[in-house]
C-alpha cells in the first residue's frame, strides 16, 4: 500500500511539472507541437511503468507473522535447558548463563 501511494505521489508531483512547463513555455510563444508528439509516447511509458512497480509491490509483505522462526520456541528451549539442569548435565553458572543467552536473543 505504501509503494503504490508513493509511486502515485510521485507521477502527480512529475506531471504538475510538466504540465506548468508546457503552460510557461507556450506563454513565451514557444512552437509546442513537438512536445505533443515527444511527450505522448514518454508519458505513456511513464505511466506503464508507474504500473508495473505497483504490481511488482504488491506481493511485498512485512508482516510479523510471514516469517517463521526456524528452530524451536522460546519456551521450548526454555523447557530443555530446564530439564538438562534438573539431570545434572550442566552447572548453575552454565544453567544461567544459557538463560539469560537464550532470553536476550528475542
């Protein structure tokens, strides 16, 4: 939604600007019938392009729950370290030292 507000915002700001130099340029009494021709065709491709941006930003998502943790949860690791404390296979100091590893890695 963003890149498509961001996209449209940008090709309203750029064809104000065309449209206030073709008005200062005719008021100089410059010839535009060039312009017509030549600003057609880059304003077409202008706008396909613009298109295909937003299509292109319209499968982007950054949604939290897109992305899936990889290894066990959080309590889950809690849990084994528990249990392996609660067995004798490591020491206080490592039992703490782990905990505190696993927690501050949110």
């Amino acid at each position: 939604m963003k890149a498509k507000v961001v996209v449209l915002s940008s090709g309203a700001l750029v064809a104000l600007l065309l449209l206030l130099r073709y008005f200062a340029l005719s008021r100089a009494g410059v010839p535009l019938g060039w312009m017509l021709y030549l600003g057609l065709p880059i304003t077409a491709a202008g706008v396909l392009f613009a298109l295909r941006l937003i299509n292109l930003g319209a499968g982007w998502s950054t949604k939290v729950e897109d992305i899936k943790p990889s290894g066990p949860s959080l309590s889950e690791r809690l849990k084994e370290l528990e249990a392996l404390h609660a067995s004798g296979g490591i020491s206080d100091a490592d039992y703490s030292a782990e905990r505190l590893h696993i927690i501050s890695n949110l």
